[in-house]
C-alpha cells in the first residue's frame, strides 16, 4: 500500500498486482463462455468460436488478444511474428547536421499511407541535442525531410527551428508527436538550457513548422528547473537556505514535477489526454543505492489527465515497487498505447544495485490506466 502524493489517501497497487488484475482477468473472461458452453452439451474438446468481425465502439470484450490469432478487434497495421524474428537493418540518410546519433520518439502514418519520424538528433558527446524528421514509404528506407529551417555550416538539414522558443535551442530532445480531432498537429518535447528543463507544448499545422504556445506554461517540469532538487530529495521549503523562486512558485512546480522521461497519448475513444511520467519519490532508506546518478530519489510511475492536453490533473500513484519485487528495483518511464479500451504499457525496468545497472523494457497492461 502506499499514499497517493497529491490526495494522501491510500491507494493498493503494485506492479504484480497491476499485471494480475489486467491480465488473469482478461483470461478468465475470455475463457469463460467456451467453458460454460463444453459442460452444457458434454463436448469434452471445446471448439474454437468464429473469427469476430470488428466490435463496436463501446461494446469491447476484455480478451486476453495476445493468444488470439485472430488479433484485436481495432488494431491495425499489425500480424502476428513467429520465432525467429528476424531484425530488418533500416537505413536513414544523413540530415546534413553533423549529429550522428538518432533515436526515434515517435512515429506518424501520414494521410498517403507513407510515414515520419520525428527523432532526436545528438552529437556523439551528447552536449547537442536536436528534434530532426525523416520519411519513409516502406518504413525501412528513411529520407531525411528538409525543410531549411535550422542550416548548418550552408547546408539545409532535417531540423527543426521552433517558433516562439527564445534562447539555445542546441540541447532539445524527446518529441512525442500526434495528430488532433481537429486536424492541428501537438509536439510535446524536453527543453534544456537556459536554465530550463521543462516538457513544453508546441503545434503546428503542417507537422514540420512548429510554434511553442507558451515556454513559461509547460506541460511539466524537472526539478532541476528553478534549482529546486534537494526538495525532491526530501528537504522541506523551510529548510531551503537560498530559493531562486517564491514559495507560491515552487509549490505550484511540485505539482508538475517529473523526470525528463514522458510519455503522452491521446485516447480518442474518452476524448482525453494522458500523461505517464515519473514521479520522484525521495529515497527510502532501505532502497537507497548510492551509485545510481540520482541517488536521492526512487523512480515511480504516475498519470495525469487533462480534456486539452495543455492544463494537467493531480499525479496519481499507478505503478510502483513493493517487497516482492528486487529491492533496488525503479520504474524509469511507462509508455502506453490503447488498443480501443484495453491498454499495452512498455514500463522502463531498472535496476540501480551496483554491478546492475540494467535498464530493461517490460510489458504491463490494464484496462483503466490505474
């Protein structure tokens, strides 16, 4: 058990029991009618039952999909791999930035059937971060899409040069990409520098000209922001000897507070934004491990929600270690797709002991987010 942080109130989840509340009862509904139909007509061997067509909206049976050749009702673009998979080298043309490393954020079938990558682009010493595009029409052969906002050295690049983004924009990182109901593009992404390192909102109409909306309301914040990091360890406001900002401030921060690793999503099917991050919970003693680059905090998984995606919720606790799991065990990100009203979760597994320091993806899945 453990306290919700914004509410106080004590709310009974766990990883494992996050997993099994999601997944044995998905099985056992889905298993349930072909039993009931054996004992009825004394079949020993049940039959498979006809392939369903697409369900509809709001009528969804909570299934176990992943045993099902079938697939999910709703899903698109994917079929079924068997072992061995086979790893498909995919190639990505130079952007013309001199940032030789890449690593995909997100990814968006456009209306031609075709696809784009939004990345961050980085230099080998990591110091350069950059939000770069490519596009592809097989998703293996990648172009990188220039569009002569950000040249480097002369040479037109695949980068992005924000709108309404005052200072550095050399350390920019993480973008999280989706199309709106209304056909407006959103971009949620890491600013560094300048002080800064908040997760701020951008749109744009085209997917590739991009206008922050506002660089003082981001959507969240590190509490590196405003220097504010010993009060994530623990420390109270009052302990404080020097605060770069009124205490009003840096209450209203807390409540937005994060690492730099979210994921938001867009569920279309309750009109509704969430956002999973981590919450920085301050080190508990037993759990402590020294050697981890942020020794005096642990790693949670909260949600928040929001109708416009712009003004969040309260955190709310959903995923956290207990005494069954290792004891250095922290969750470094969850991030989540909704398959109609069932959710896959790729939860970031950590590991902090020393000779660890593993950080590996698991599967979590869950029917409410919660």
């Amino acid at each position: 058990m453990t306290d919700d942080q914004a509410t106080g109130q004590s709310r009974g989840v766990s990883r494992r029991d996050f997993l099994r509340a999601s997944g044995m009862a998905v099985a056992g509904a889905a298993l349930a009618p072909r039993l009931i139909a054996a004992q009825k007509t004394g079949i020993a061997k049940v039959k498979s039952l006809p392939t369903p067509g697409r369900t509809p909206k709001g009528s969804i049976p909570h299934r176990q999909f992943w045993l099902d050749e079938a697939g999910p009702p709703g899903a698109r673009s994917i079929h079924h791999v068997y072992a061995p998979v086979e790893k498909v080298k995919c190639h990505f043309e130079d952007g013309g930035a001199a940032l030789p490393n890449t690593s995909i954020s997100d990814l968006i079938v456009l209306d031609d059937g075709s696809y784009r990558a939004y990345a961050t682009a980085y230099s080998v010493d990591e110091k350069t971060m950059r939000v770069a595009v490519w596009e592809s029409g097989d998703a293996i052969n990648w172009s990188a899409r220039r569009f002569g906002q950000a040249p480097v050295d002369g040479r037109d690049t695949n980068l992005i040069q924000f709108d309404n983004l005052p200072g550095d924009q050399s350390s920019v990182a993480g973008p999280q990409v989706m199309r709106l109901p209304d056909g407006r593009w959103r971009m949620y992404f890491w600013k560094h520098g300048d002080g800064h390192l908040r997760y701020l909102i951008a749109e744009s109409k085209d997917g590739l000209r991009w206008r922050v909306l506002d660089v003082n309301r981001p959507a969240l914040y590190h509490p590196s922001d405003g220097g504010l990091w010993k009060l994530a360890e623990g420390l109270d406001l009052h302990e404080t000897v020097k605060l770069d900002l009124p205490p009003d401030q840096v209450l209203a921060r807390k409540r937005l507070w994060s690492n730099d690793s979210a994921n938001v999503c867009y569920n279309d099917q309750l009109g509704r934004f969430e956002c999973y991050s981590v919450w920085l919970h301050p080190a508990i003693a037993a759990r402590r491990v020294d050697v981890d680059n942020a020794p005096g905090i642990h790693r949670i998984i909260q949600r928040r929600l929001s109708a416009d995606g712009i003004d969040w919720s309260d955190p709310e606790l959903v995923m956290l270690p207990d005494g069954r799991d290792p004891w250095d065990l922290q969750f470094y990100f969850l991030g989540v797709q909704w398959i109609e009203d069932f959710m896959i979760g790729s939860v970031g597994y950590y590991r902090v002991e020393d000779g660890q320091q593993t950080m590996d993806t698991d599967l979590c899945f869950s029917r409410d987010g919660r």
